[in-house]
C-alpha cells in the first residue's frame, strides 16, 4: 500500500460491509471494474496518514470512505467540472471532480496505490474505495469526515445502502404521507426504502420479491402487502395495478433487473406516477418501455447515493444514528472478523438471509 499523494488520504480501514454491487463487479459484470482491482465500497476507518494539501482531515480522524465525492467550496466558484452549476443549485449530487479517476480505477495524482505481495502486479482501485484491504488511499474529496464517538461497527452502513434507501425515498421520490408504494426487491436498500415510507407517513406499502422468506422482515420494517410474482400468472406491474385501482403513486426498484425496472415503471399510476430505480444493472444493459408509458404522465427518476451530497450527509445521517433517529442494528444480521472473512460473508450474502455482514478488519 503506497502512501498517499497529493489531496490524498490513506486510512486504515476498521469495519467493511459487502454490498451486492462488489459481487458484480467481481463476476466482471460492471464495466468501471478493472482487473486485478481491490473491491469494496462500504466501510468506516481512521486516517494514518495524509498527502500534501490535505485540509480537511487529520490522522487519527474517524471517517466514512465515500464512493461518490463532493468537491469543495472552491471548486464550485470556479466551475471546476461541467456539473458544478447543477450542483450549486442542489439540481444533483453527482460530483464530476474525480468522476473520470474512480471510474478508470486509478487516482487523480497518477496511477494506483496497490501493489500485489510479489511487489510488482499493480491492483487498480473500485469506485474510488476498494475497501477490501486493512489499508486503502482515497481522494480526499471522498474522505467523509464524523465525530469521534460515533462507532464505526454501524458506520460502514452509512456508506452506501441506507443513505441510499432513506434518500430514494425523501429526496428523489419526494413520497408524502398517505402514499401508495410499491418495493421491488428486499435486500437490504430495498427494506430500507420501506421504513424511510414508512417514517414519511406511507399508508400502502406493497413489498414485492421472489423469495417469501424474505417477507416477515419487510412486515416488520413496515409493509402493508406482500406479493411474490411466481404466484401470478400474468405481469406482475398488472397484479400491482389491480390490487391498487390504477396504480401507485411510487414504485422503487431495489434488484438491478431491468426487466423489473419497467415493471415498477408500469405499475405506477398513469398521470402522476413516480418509478425511481435504485438497483445497479450489469454493465451495458438497457432498459425499455413504451413511451405511450411516459406520455401519460408517469415519470421515470434515477438515484445514485439517494441524492445526498456525501460529506456533508453521512456526519449527519451518523449524528441522527446515535440519537436513535436512524435504526442500524436491524440491518447487521452477519458479523465476521479479518480480512479474509470477506469471503465469509459473500458465502453469507448468497445464502439469501443475510441482509449486511459487518467485518472487523
């Protein structure tokens, strides 16, 4: 593990959680992971040490590595990216700064930071993270800062899937009280999305997946139905439609099948419907529907990060954690310790009742 360049920040890394997305890009069904590479993209650590210019954190400070950056202040006064205009006027989250670096796998100041045990294959980074290693080096702009009582065993959580699910529901859907909703997928971004309608005041919640066993924690987050398509003869968005008079109001898909993405399109209601996907699809997908479809008024919303602007987020979304605002225990159904548990808990996650697998590095 090299030191850090400039703006750069090595942390030791303390917990990782694996989400489905490392899996893909493992199975090379994600085009921005490069091989060799080092995944990983949920984690909470401590920095060990900083590069020259680094301003905003110190060794010893507590951090969320996040996978989408926020730039600074300055950068947005100068217009440092197309993006910055957007983002200034709080249009997106997407930050362009490093975009062009994480995605190639490598880092801002040149190269890698990874060399393999040989001391000469060079292991190109994930999504600006590559938490899967006691050590990484991020770009400062993804270095999410948060207070030094906050425990870092739930932190990892924080960096990905609840933000995500929270996010989905209050920032993009924007979903109002006496809602109906319908949730496809009941992994862990998907449950999340139902006790985030569920704190905002949803009055229908329908949790939609092919595993019923999957169903008594989706009641317990807060659904109201449940529905397994395997028990419907014909397309699930009409079983949907039919249980709710015409539709509902919104529909999150949480599974990155885009078959299941025009589903949740089409069972949203005709005039005023919203369908944000949530879930990754394999790398070159496509998704399709007919535009008679969107004619009609439903509209079709995309989410990365739940549109939160990531360092200035996860310091809150932690502060909310300790004050009880915000449940995480519910979520650990894994614990493991060492690095190389990661593959424990990738057993664990393909065994269909694990929701996050927390590793103690």
């Amino acid at each position: 593990m090299a030191p850090p360049k400039e703006n750069e920040v090595r942390i030791r890394i303390d917990y990782a959680t694996l989400c489905g997305t490392d899996l893909q890009a493992a199975a090379g069904k994600d085009n921005e992971a490069h091989f060799p590479f080092v995944p990983g993209h949920e984690s909470a650590g401590t920095v060990e040490s900083i590069g020259p210019g680094v301003t905003t954190v110190k060794p010893g400070d507590k951090v969320v590595p996040c996978y989408q950056a926020q730039c600074f202040a300055d950068d947005l006064s100068k217009d440092h990216c197309p993006r910055c205009r957007g983002y200034r006027q709080g249009k997106t989250n997407l930050c362009g700064k490093v975009r062009g670096f994480t995605g190639a796998g490598v880092m801002r100041a040149g190269g890698v930071r990874f060399q393999g045990a040989d001391g000469q294959q060079e292991l190109n980074h994930f999504m600006g993270i590559s938490c899967f290693s006691q050590y990484t080096v991020i770009h400062e702009e993804s270095a999410g800062k948060i207070r030094d009582d906050a425990p870092l065993t739930k932190a990892p959580l924080l960096a990905c899937a609840l933000p995500t699910g929270y996010g989905a529901v209050m920032n993009t859907a924007k979903v109002e009280a006496g809602s109906s909703v319908a949730v496809f997928g009941l992994g862990t971004v998907g449950l999340s999305i139902i006790e985030a309608c569920k704190r905002v005041g949803a009055t229908r919640i329908i949790a939609i997946d092919n595993n019923p066993e999957k169903f008594k924690r989706a009641l317990a987050w807060g659904a109201t139905d449940t529905v397994n398509p395997k028990e419907h003869d014909g397309p699930i968005q009409d079983v949907i439609i039919k249980m709710t008079n015409g539709g509902v109001d919104y529909s999150f898909e949480a599974t990155g099948s885009v078959d299941i993405m025009r589903a949740a399109l089409e069972c949203a209601h005709i005039g005023w419907g919203k369908s944000v996907v949530v879930g990754v699809a394999a790398g070159g997908a496509e998704i399709s529907t007919r535009p008679f479809q969107l004619i009609t008024g439903r509209r079709w919303l995309g989410t990365a990060f739940g549109g939160w602007k990531t360092r200035d987020a996860i310091p809150m979304l932690v502060d909310k954690t300790m004050k009880g605002e915000i449940a995480v225990d519910h979520y650990i159904t894994h614990r493991f310790d060492g690095v190389a548990a990661q593959t424990d808990a990738i057993e664990a996650l393909h065994c269909g009742d694990c929701l996050r697998a927390v590793v103690r590095y």
